[in-house]
C-alpha cells in the first residue's frame, strides 16, 4: 500500500512556534508520514527542540495548526497530553532515566504511568523492547552501572514501549562517543525500517552525509523542507 495514502502522523499547517512570547519559526508547513525519517537540523538556537516540543505539547501551540497521531495540537487540553504521549515516544539527549531505579523499574515506572496493569504482559514487553534495543539482561542494572550507549538504547526501549508511531529525538547523539553515536543511529534506523517514523533532531552531519534523508531546517526563523526547499546540508 502507498502509505501516502494515509493521513500523515505528523501535519502542520503555518505554525508559529514560541518561546515566551518570542517568535522563533513562523509559518512551519509541512507533514511526516507513516514509516519517514526525517532528519531536523539548524545551529543553536535556531528552534529544533522548539519544534519537537510543541509536536509533543510541551509548548503552547498559539497560532497556527499541527495534527499529531491523531491530536490537535494547537487545541489539545492538559488532560489529553499523557494520551498523545502514548502514541509518540521521545528520546532526548540527556538520557533521563531515573538514576535511583534499575533498568526494569525505569521501564515498569512508565507501563504503570501509561495504563499496563497485567504484569504478566508487562515482563513481556519489558523483554521485548529491551531485545529490540539489542539490551538483552540489562533488567537488574542500575543506570549508572551502564555505558552512555546502553543507557541511550533503555531510553529508546522506553520511547518504544507503546509503540508509537512515530519517534521525537532531540539530539540523541549529542552525548557519545563518534563510534557509539552511529551505533544508535543504526538502532533508529532499523526501529525506522519496521514502519515508525522518526524526526530527529541532529547537529551530526557525518549521520546526513552517510545516511541521506529527507531533511527539515531551521534557518532564519522559517523552516525549510528539502522536499520542496534547496537547503545547505553543511552550512548552518
Ligand atoms: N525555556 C526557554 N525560555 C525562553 N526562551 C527559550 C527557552 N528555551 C529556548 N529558548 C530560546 O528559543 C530559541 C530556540 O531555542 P531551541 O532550544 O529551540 O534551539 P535549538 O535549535 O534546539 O538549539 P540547540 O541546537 O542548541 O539545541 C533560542 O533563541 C533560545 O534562546
């Protein structure tokens, strides 16, 4: 099937995306759909965790549109926000896992949070997505006891729990080393290949240059699409 011939995961339709009362991209346009990967680039400050904030409603959409698996974005209510978190996972680049709990907790802490309740089918999922991350017995470690990689792969583990349809990474890579860096890169890939979309944000060109994808940039408060946009991959 065309699977353009779905309704995109991801429509936004002149949105101004906001810090405070700033204005940092105005206008954004454009859609993701089922199974992209799309990579998000532009220098500091110019808006990419911005942007993947307000898809995933932690900033206000005020003017504008964005539909988001299913949500509107720019009318959703506080109450709604945990639902559509279910449907996108999101890895940042500080791993953000509870230091105080092992591995297995972190990710039963988010199961319980999202609505699981059979623990049956909790353990089950827990090795599942630990496997699909190539974690296989991580379960009983404590995150420190865990390399920037591993703890990387549980984070996406944990992005992958609901399955999403679509992945929101903020610089992912930011934290590790070249080698390991293209080792989650690889993990987003193959995660992408079996049909979820991911939008990654990424100051790491060598990842443009030795896996094209579509790219978005943010570049003098507008967003540039090179679907429809020339855009320079090196200069930011
Ligand atoms: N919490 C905040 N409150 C007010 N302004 C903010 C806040 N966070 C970011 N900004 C401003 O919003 C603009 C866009 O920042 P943003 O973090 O989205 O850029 P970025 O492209 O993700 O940068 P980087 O590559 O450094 O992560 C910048 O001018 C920044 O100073």
């Amino acid at each position: 099937m065309n699977p353009f011939s779905e309704a995109p995961i991801v429509e936004a339709k002149n949105a101004y995306i906001l810090q405070e009362y700033q204005t940092v991209i105005s206008k954004a346009s454009f859609e993701i759909h089922k199974g992209e990967f799309v990579y998000l680039i532009g220098r500091t400050g110019g808006g990419k965790s911005s942007l993947l904030k307000t898809l995933y409603a932690d900033l206000p959409l005020r003017s504008g549109e964005m539909n988001v698996a299913g949500f509107h974005i720019h009318k959703i209510k506080r109450s709604e926000i945990p639902f559509l978190r279910r449907k996108v996972g999101i890895v940042f680049q500080d791993f953000q896992l509870f230091p105080d709990r092992n591995v297995a907790e972190n990710l039963l802490f988010v199961m319980k949070a999202t609505g699981w309740h059979d623990s049956g089918k909790m353990k089950n999922r827990l090795a599942e997505v630990l496997m699909r991350v190539g974690l296989g017995s991580v379960g009983n470690k404590m995150p420190h006891q865990l390399s920037g990689g591993e703890q990387q792969r549980v984070v996406i583990a944990r992005a992958l729990i609901n399955e999403p349809q679509i992945l929101f990474a903020d610089e992912p890579t930011g934290n590790l080393d070249p080698e390991v860096a293209e080792g989650i890169l690889q993990l987003f890939l193959e995660i992408n290949r079996s049909g979820t979309a991911v939008l990654m944000a990424t100051h790491n060109h060598t990842f443009l240059q030795a896996h094209p994808a579509r790219v978005l940039k943010c570049q003098n408060g507008k967003l540039l699409d090179s679907q429809k946009d020339e855009i320079s991959l090196t200069n930011d």
